[in-house]
C-alpha cells in the first residue's frame, strides 16, 4: 500500500513539473513573440545605419576625407578669420554648438538652429528649408553667407586658400586627374567626403539588425510608444527623419503655442509657394539627446518638453508623463559614439 502511495506522489511531482516547464516554455515563447514582432515592425520604419553614406557623384577616398577634415576646421574660410565649420557644428559636441542660433563671422546671429552635422549625409536635402541637395551643395553655402562665414565670393575664398603653402598639395592629391584642383566645386566635394563619414551608430541598429537584447525593457517600450503614437509618420528611414518635408504646427500654430515672437515661413521662402508655408525638412534624432535646444529655432530647451510639443502640434495628443519618460528613454538609444579621431584638430591647423 506505501509503495503504491509513493508512486503516486512521484508520477503526480512529474506530472506538475512537466506541465510547470511545458507553461513556462509557453510564456517564453510568448515574450519572444511579442520581442519578434516590435523588432519586425521596427525593421518596417527604420533601416541599420550606413558606416559611410556614399555619393556616386563624389566618389570617398582618404585624400579627400583628409583634405575636407582640415578644410572643416580651417578659420580661413571666413572672412575675419573668426569661424570654420565646427564652429557651428562641434565635432566634439555631437555636431552641434548647442546654442538656439549661432553667431556668425561679425557676432550677428541667423535666424535658424544650427542643426547636427553628424550623419546628415542621410538626408534627402539639406538645411531646415532644404534649398540644398546634398551635403556637398550644402557645405559652400555657409562660406558665403553673409550672416555666416560672411566670404564675398568663390573667387576670394580660392585666392585665400592659395596662397596657403599646404592647399595646392592637398588638392592636387585629392583630385589627381584635374590640371588645377584648386576649385570651390572640390572644396566642397572634400568637405562632404568628409561629412559622409561622420556617421554614429548605435544600440539600436543593434537591435534592428536582430540582436533582440541591445535595447533594454524601457526602450523597447518606448520604441513600441513611438510607433504606436504615431511618430513614425515623419520620423522614419535610417536617420529616423530627413526623409521629407512636413508642417510644423498640423494641429495648431508653432509661434503661438510656442509663444516666439518671430514667425519662420519655412520652405516657402525658398519655392514662395503657399501651401509651402510652416513646411520644414523633419529633422533626423540620431543623437537626439544631446543636440538641442529643439525645432527650426531652438526655442525648447529640453527633450521632454520637445517630446510633448510635437505630440501636441503634430498629433494632437497629450502624452502621459509615462509615455514622455518611455520616448526619451528610447531616443536616448539613438546616441551614437562620435569617433575620437574626429574631434581632435587637424595636425596641419595646429601649428
């Protein structure tokens, strides 16, 4: 009778432990699933970003990157001597002066952010009203701007660079096959050579390529928030932004809700279209998080509050103080690592 009694207990322990395993392999499935499906969905919005983003029409090669690097940093390239390109667009402060306008080559100030230059090559144009193509159309128009770098003309900017006993070399072994190299057209081409590297992966491509744990519990969360609200409507593609134009203020007026006192016309500026009005270029969020302050003007200081403006202005929703935490906590995963070598000063501008 005790034997029959012992085996009972033994087959009922085997029986629950067999069912306990069988429900807690159900359940891991189960997350699994719900993992593979945000990570699919993911991958629907957003690609793994490039290491380089190439241009056939300007073709990368280490001469050329060399050359756009010093060119980048040279201050020669304003008219006072007072700026270069990383004034504006830090290399050593996520591509960005963190300022809401930038002082030019006299101290006057634009009117519009100074936005990232790190992985800006993704884009479809460039600047907030995208008059510019490309990276390499965008790197000439600061030179000659007058609020900017404040050159006078092409002309000038090439006399200067001339007569620098280092520029005809540099040039000549970045375009070897051009009799005189020396041109405006091939500065700009270096200096976006060197833009197109200056890309910073993350976490999230990581994730994206399918490694399910490179984004933790609340970044995930947040990323299934971000898709589920709705922000993947403009913010999308392997910058996640810089893939087209989009009203800033849908729900309602930018400049009153912001209260700023200057009202920007965005892209009807450059095509005087009307139905262009309060049209921007969506901005990427790589590196979000340390590239404020926020929007065309730099009016928001901080994440959280841009976070709340744009689901107000653009999806009419007011978020919940959980979901803001969740969002930021995953564009906070968008941060990339700026590459050291980068930062430092050219050798040849040390001097």
């Amino acid at each position: 009778m005790k034997k029959i009694i012992l085996y009972a207990t033994i087959l009922s322990l085997f029986s629950w432990a067999c069912s306990n395993g069988s429900q807690e392999n159900e359940n891991d499935e189960q997350t699994n699933q719900t993992e593979n499906e945000l990570l699919t969905k993911a991958n629907t919005f957003f690609k793994v970003l490039s290491t380089v983003a190439e241009n056939p029409e300007n073709v990368i090669t280490d001469e050329k990157v060399k050359l756009g690097k010093i060119l980048y940093y040279d201050t020669r390239l304003s008219k006072d001597g007072t700026q270069s390109c990383n004034t504006c667009h830090n290399l050593a402060t996520y591509g960005v002066d963190n300022l809401a306008t930038s002082p030019g080559d006299a101290g006057e100030n634009g009117t519009r952010n100074s936005p990232t230059v790190l992985n800006s090559a993704t884009q479809f144009v460039q600047f907030w009203d995208g008059r510019e193509p490309d990276v390499e159309a965008q790197a000439g128009g600061p030179v000659l701007n007058p609020v900017e770098m404040a050159m006078p003309d092409e002309k000038f900017v090439i006399d200067r660079l001339s007569k620098v006993e280092m520029y005809p070399e540099l040039f000549k072994a970045a375009f070897p096959e051009e009799e005189n190299p020396v041109t405006y057209d091939n500065l700009k081409k270096a200096i976006g050579a060197f833009e197109r590297t200056l890309q910073t992966p993350s976490r999230f491509d990581e994730f994206l390529a399918g490694k399910e744990d490179a984004l933790n519990e609340q970044e995930q969360k947040g990323l299934q928030t971000f898709i589920e609200i709705g922000c993947t409507t403009c913010h999308v593609g392997e910058g996640l932004g810089g893939t087209m134009y989009h009203k800033f203020g849908l729900f309602s007026s930018y400049a009153e809700h912001l209260k700023t006192a200057a009202v920007d016309n965005g892209r009807f500026d450059v095509t005087q279209n009307e139905s262009d009005k309060f049209f921007f270029k969506v901005p990427i969020l790589r590196n979000i998080e340390k590239t404020g302050p926020y929007f065309h003007d730099g009016s928001v200081a901080s994440l959280e509050e841009a976070t709340k403006v744009m689901a107000k202005l653009q999806l009419n929703k007011d978020l919940t103080e959980d979901q803001v935490k969740d969002l930021v906590v995953f564009m906070n995963a968008l941060t990339g690592e700026v590459p050291a070598d980068v930062q430092l000063m050219p050798e040849e501008l040390a001097e």
